[in-house]
C-alpha cells in the first residue's frame, strides 16, 4: 500500500496547486511585486536576453516583469487559476502563456530560449520528478544559456519545516543540476512574503553546458 501512495503523490501534489490559487486570500508566495533578484540580475546585464521561459509563473508577476523588459516570454503554470490570472494581468504585453505540467512536456523547441526563470518552483518538484524537470530546463536553452532559480533553503532553522517554502540544501541542487549546468553562482538571498515573513533562500544561477 505504502508503495501505491509514493506513486501517487505527484499528482495529489500538483492538485494541491489549483486549490491554492482558487482559495479567497492569495497564496503567501504572491508577493504582486517582481523577484528583486531577477531585477538585480537585469540591472548589472549589459545585453538583455532574448528568448526568456519561465517556468511556474503563478499569476504571472515576473513574467509580465521580463516582458517590460523587451523579452519575447514563454510562461507555464500548472495551475488552471493561476494561469487565468496572469491572463488577467496582462496590459499591453505579449506573452506566450501555457499550461502544462513542465515534468511532462514544454512549450518551447528544444535549445531555443536564452534565459530560464523560476521563483519557488524548482523546490516544489516532487523528488522523484527533479530530473525531468532539470532536463526539460536544460532542453529548452540554448547552449550557455542561463537559468536563475529561487529556492528555499535547509540552513534556515525552524521548529515546523512546513512553515514556509520547502528547504533545499546545496548538496540537493548541485548533485542533479550539475551534470547538465555549470554553478555560476549560488548564493544566499531570502523570500520576502507579503505577511512580512522571510525565509533563507538560495540564488542559484546556472548555464547550460556546451
Ligand atoms: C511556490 S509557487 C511560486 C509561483 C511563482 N513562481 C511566484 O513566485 O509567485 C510554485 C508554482 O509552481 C507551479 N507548479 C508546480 N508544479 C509545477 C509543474 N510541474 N509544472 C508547472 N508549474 C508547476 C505551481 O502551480 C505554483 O504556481
């Protein structure tokens, strides 16, 4: 029985998403205001990129961000609602919205995009799907392309780990990243949720190898 569940989880999980989105005060992860890291990471660019995927894109703040700043963006969300919002959203953007399980399929041909962005998503893949989901990544970039991912961190100490955004160590993004992704950076930074919490996150920015 035990066995049944383990394979079930995945998709109690990914329904788990659509009721987030569908309850009446939004999830604490939607701040409504751009990831200062990817803002920070635009400021020092001397050429922005082209093609930029983002993977997870809530109700679509960053993506509408990244679309500002001239990119031609592919979002995907897992979550009908979610999607619909970021829809919603949209002024006079364009944006190329899907929805779709990003383990499963992607919205882009393979070695296309320059750019990949994800704010809390990388960490919410069930473990048994990180590797599709790091392949799909790796797929959809060109050769030295860039993705920058936001994760919530282990060395952050709290007495209920469910009390905030799952928490990644080192070890568990370099070991499945790296055979596919040279570490540029990975630093620390933090999630600041509109409520006023703040959680240890990891800044991690990898390239594609060649
Ligand atoms: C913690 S939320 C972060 C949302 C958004 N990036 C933000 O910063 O507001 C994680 C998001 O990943 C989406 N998600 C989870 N699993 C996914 C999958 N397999 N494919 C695409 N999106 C997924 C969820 O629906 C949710 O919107």
């Amino acid at each position: 029985m035990k066995n049944q569940q383990t394979s079930d989880t995945p998709d109690i999980e990914k329904h788990k998403w659509e009721e987030r989105y569908q309850e009446e005060t939004a999830p604490p992860w939607d701040t409504k205001l751009p990831a200062p890291e990817l803002e920070q990471y635009f400021a020092a660019l001397d050429k922005k990129p082209g093609n930029v995927l983002e993977v997870g894109c809530g109700t679509g703040t960053n993506a509408i961000w990244l679309a500002k700043q001239g990119c031609k963006v592919t979002a995907t969300e897992i979550a009908p609602t979610a999607l619909d919002k970021a829809k919603a959203s949209v002024g006079g953007e364009k944006i190329d919205f899907h929805l779709l399980d990003i383990c499963q399929s992607s919205p882009v041909s393979d070695s296309s995009q320059d750019f990949v962005f994800d704010r809390g998503v990388y960490h919410v893949i069930p473990k048994g799907e990180r590797g599709l989901f790091i392949e799909r990544i790796a797929s959809a970039l060109k050769p030295g392309g860039l993705w920058l991912s936001l994760v919530g961190s282990k060395d952050e100490n709290r007495e209920n780990p469910e009390n905030g955004p799952p928490q990644l160590s080192a070890a568990d993004l370099i070991n499945l990243i790296e055979p596919f992704f040279e570490i540029i950076e990975l630093n620390r930074s933090h999630f600041i949720l509109p409520d006023g919490a703040k959680h240890l996150a990891w800044k991690a920015l990898y390239r594609k190898r060649s």
